[in-house]
C-alpha cells in the first residue's frame, strides 16, 4: 500500500470533468425518459394517466404535449448541468483553501505487485 497525499485539485480540470459527466448523465436521462414515454404510449399507460388527471381535475379532456414537456425537461436539465459544473469547482476551490490549512487528503493506493 501507498500512502498519497492531495493537496491541490485544479478547479479548471474540475470544472471540465463535472461538465463532461453532467452532460453524460444528462443525455441518459434524457433517452431513457423518452424511451420510457414511448413505451407508455404504445402500452396505453399515458392515455390511462391522461384520463385519471382528466377525472381529478373534473375537466372533460386531458392531454400532455410531449414536445412542451421534453423541451421543458431538457432546458431544466442544462440547469442543473451547469449548476453542478460551477458548484464542483467552487468546492474544488474551498478544498484547496481548507486542505492548506489541515494538510490536505491522504488516500491509500494499492500497488501492483506482480509488475506486470
């Protein structure tokens, strides 16, 4: 075992890195809320939901716009993505502030014995 010790994260790399993972996750929930709509579309879910939501709100018809509500969840989801991305580095930022002050953050690495 090794012993590292991180005194430093590069706020700028950190900003790259949380973008590049917040747009992955992104785009998977994207699909996959698409996958799901169609899924529920085909199965007659949606036409179900719509209808209970008819009947709750003692309207003779209801429909979701599927455009409306994916662009709604998209421009929603570029939020968060960006909030994360400057949230993460704003903390890389107060972690190299506070790892100054108590001697940053000491990680045990396994090294490969067999040399290969």
């Amino acid at each position: 075992m090794t012993s590292v010790r991180i005194l430093r994260i590069n706020p700028r790399a950190m900003l790259r890195f949380s973008l590049v993972l917040a747009l992955c996750l992104w785009l998977m929930v994207l699909v996959a809320t698409v996958v799901i709509w169609l899924i529920a579309a085909v199965t007659g879910t949606l036409t179900r939901v719509e209808d209970l939501v008819a009947q709750l709100l003692a309207e003779s018809s209801f429909h979701f716009e599927p455009i409306k509500l994916l662009v709604g969840a998209a421009a929603t989801g570029v939020v968060l993505l960006l909030t994360a991305a400057i949230l993460s580095a704003i903390f890389s930022v107060l972690f190299n502030l506070v790892a100054g002050r108590v001697g940053g953050l000491e990680v045990s690495v396994a090294t490969n014995e067999s040399g290969a």
